[in-house]
C-alpha cells in the first residue's frame, strides 16, 4: 500500500513533527518521509481532505461486537469497518458473546475471524468459565493464544477469594484483570443512579456505594497480590477520589471512563429514553465533573466507548425491563472533543496502548504507518444517518458533536 497524505496537521507528542502541517509519504505500510511538500511522481493515491489532522491510531479497551453467538447486534466484519471509520487501529473485544471468551480456541477464533482487518482485534478472555463468577478461566492458555485482558464482562466477582487468587495467578505471568466495579448485593434492582432524580422519576436506584465498595475491596486485593488489576468504566466521584489514593501509594492499578459517563448525567432520564440506561448507569453532575478532573490529573488512564450493540427487541422496551448498553464508536471523538480539548483527546484514545501491552507507535519517518486521520472542528448533530453499526441503540442520537474521524491508515491498509 502507497499512499500520499497531503497537508496534515500531525498531533503526537512523541512525534518530531508534532503541531506541524506536513506531507506524509506511505510506502509498503511504512512512514518514508514527512517534509513540507512531497512530489507524487509515481502516483501514488492521494489523501487530501478538509482539515486533516493526524495522530498515532486510537484505541478502545472496551468494544462488544456479538460475534459468535449474537450476530444480529454486530459482526465481527462490521463492527472492525465501523471502528476503522471511527478513527481506531485497535480495540480490545469484550467476552459477552455465545460461546463466552474463556478458551484458547474461543481467542484464536477471534483472532482468525478478525483476518487481515485494519483494525487490530485484541480479544479480552474472559476471568472465570462461561464468565460464571465460579473458577477460574483457563488465563495462561488465553494469553500465549493472544488475549490481552482477562475480565468478565459487566459481571462482578462477588468471591473475594477467587478475585484474590486471579490476581495472585496472574502475576506469574504478567496478566492484567479486570474487574467490573459494582457490588451486585448493593446495587440490587436498581436500574439508575441513586439520588433525588431517582425518587423524582420513580425508578429504582443504584448508589454510588455498590461501585466504591467493590473498588475498596478489590484494591485492598491488589495491595496483597502485588497483582496487576485495570477497573473499567468508573462512574462516581468516590472511585476517582480511591484509585487516586491507590496510584499515589504505588499500586498496579489503572481504570477507564465510558464517554458516555462524562457527557450525561442522571438528570437526562427524565424522557425514560432506554438508549440512557447503561451500565455503570449515568450519576450525578458532581460524577461528571469528577471524572473530567480525573482525566485531567492522570487518575484515570484513559478513556472507552463501551460500545455495546443491542438490537430492538432488547432496547425499544419500558425503561426498566430494556437491557442496559449503548453504541459509541461512531460518536466517541465528536462527544470528547466537545468537551475537551483535541491534544486531550487524542491523549486518552491512545495512552491505553501500553497498559494493555499494545505498541505505541508514533508519527515518525521509518514507522509502520499507524494513523488516524480526523477533522477536529467539523460541527454536527450525531443522528441515524451517522451510524455504521449493525444496532442504532445509541444515546448519542440528536447530540450536537464537534470533530469527526474520517479513516485510519493500518497494517498496509487504507480505510476512508
């Protein structure tokens, strides 16, 4: 693959042309030279596209696709396309499929299915068998097959013991567990977050507690274990103020917000929309603003999408019977960058890289071209039409956003 990208503004620190607008020669999937201007005497195909900035490729540590087993949500095929178009070179797949992701055959699957896709697919095993929360997984055998993570997807390990001795056994070859942080006991029935807006609406609540016990216990674990723990999807103000408190005491602790969680609050339920009703649910502003400062100072590492297709049949239902999940590949840089900075976003869609053991390649002359390319000033209302996914469950739909991916470049393949 050739290519010739005309009149880039590059954004990566780890660049020697960062803040720079260049041309950017690809030859062979390699980066051969970046200058000003670039002749095209072999006419190569040329990219030039208004505004074009670029930057190493994103990643996504939490992306559902359904395949195997739940094919009518999303394909594998569709769902790697929808990220390449959404600006991401990698994302790590959840285990929430039929069989669950709890073998080694079950992760070579993935990574055959996956193919010669632009998109890096990193499965994530799951923790415990059938993601049953009884024993445990078979963790060695997943990682050598090239799972990245091990974490049973939106399912609490309520057995401290078994969550003890995953991070014990996992040490001894370097595994990273993921622990979904609710305390299913606490939580109960709940179908939303916990405050007056809960009482206001009738619904019953989550409390910010489920989340903030499970993350005390767990870290405490960690503490013991001198394991490797990543707590996905925090929500509370709470959890920000305890994995600070972890990271300043040295432990190997890392955690992700949803995009979701940063944009909206519980307050907007008031529609009984079920395209709101998420796990972790929504909380209050207080949550939101927290969780930005958390960016903001390094406790939370990075952020995902928690992309999770869910057809009709399981969403277009009464708020408290719709299963919980959105879609958020296609909206995650325009919902971002609306609230943040774009050097910020690019930050947190890429420094996930290395927690997960992904390489972290820059923009540099003699790199594996690893790219997104993306318009960061392009304003928009998010709509149907903006959906790539198989499911159109999205929580963004009719949210003005600001930026948007046009494609990546990966693994010697264009995608626009």
């Amino acid at each position: 693959m050739n290519v010739l990208i005309k009149s880039a503004t590059i954004v990566d620190p780890k660049s020697d042309f960062n803040n720079k607008t260049r041309d950017i020669l690809v030859e062979k999937g390699v980066i051969s030279k970046i200058a000003a201007r670039i002749p095209n005497p072999h006419n190569y195909r040329t990219i030039q596209l208004e505004n074009l900035h670029v930057s190493q490729g994103w990643f996504d540590s939490s992306v559902s696709f359904g395949e195997p087993g739940f094919e009518e949500r999303e394909t594998i095929a569709n769902g790697l396309r929808t990220a390449a178009l959404s600006g991401f070179t990698a994302v790590a797949v959840n285990p929430n499929t039929f069989p669950v992701t709890s073998t080694s055959s079950d992760v070579s699957f993935l990574k055959t299915k996956a193919g010669q896709s632009p998109v890096d697919l990193l499965p994530i095993g799951a923790l415990t068998k059938n993601a049953k929360g009884e024993s445990l997984a078979e963790l060695y055998d997943m990682q050598n097959a090239g799972a990245v993570a091990f974490g049973d997807y939106q399912r609490s390990i309520a057995h401290p013991n078994l969550m003890k001795i995953a991070l014990q056994y996992s040490a001894t070859f370097g595994g990273l567990i993921c622990s979904f942080p609710q305390d299913d006991e606490i939580a109960g029935q709940g179908v939303m977050h916990e405050d007056e807006t809960s009482t206001r609406l009738g619904l019953k609540g989550i409390p910010a507690l489920a989340e903030e016990l499970r993350i005390a216990r767990d870290l405490y674990l960690l503490e013991y274990t001198k394991g490797k723990l990543h707590i996905p999807t925090i929500s509370t103000a709470g959890a920000v103020d305890l994995i600070r408190d972890a990271k300043k005491r040295k432990l190997n602790v890392s955690c992700s917000v949803a995009v979701h969680n940063l944009t909206f609050t519980d307050e907007d339920l008031k529609e009984f929309d079920s395209n709101f009703k998420v796990t972790p649910p929504l909380r209050a502003q207080k949550d939101s603003k927290a969780l930005i400062a958390g960016l903001k100072d390094g406790t939370i590492d990075m952020v995902t999408t928690d992309h999770n297709p869910l057809d009709v049949e399981h969403k277009k239902l009464e708020f408290d019977h719709a299963s919980n999940g959105t879609i958020g590949l296609e909206s995650a840089f325009g919902a971002l960058n609306a609230l943040l900075a774009t050097k910020s976003v690019v930050k947190y869609l890429t420094r996930g890289r290395e927690r997960f053991g992904i390489e972290e390649i820059s923009i540099n002359e003699g790199s594996k071209a690893n790219i997104t390319l993306f318009n960061p000033d392009l304003s928009y209302t998010f709509s149907k039409a903006s959906i790539l996914s198989k499911s159109k469950n999205s929580i963004f739909d009719t949210k003005a956003l600001k930026g948007k991916a046009y494609g990546v470049i990966c693994n010697n393949k264009v995608v626009l």
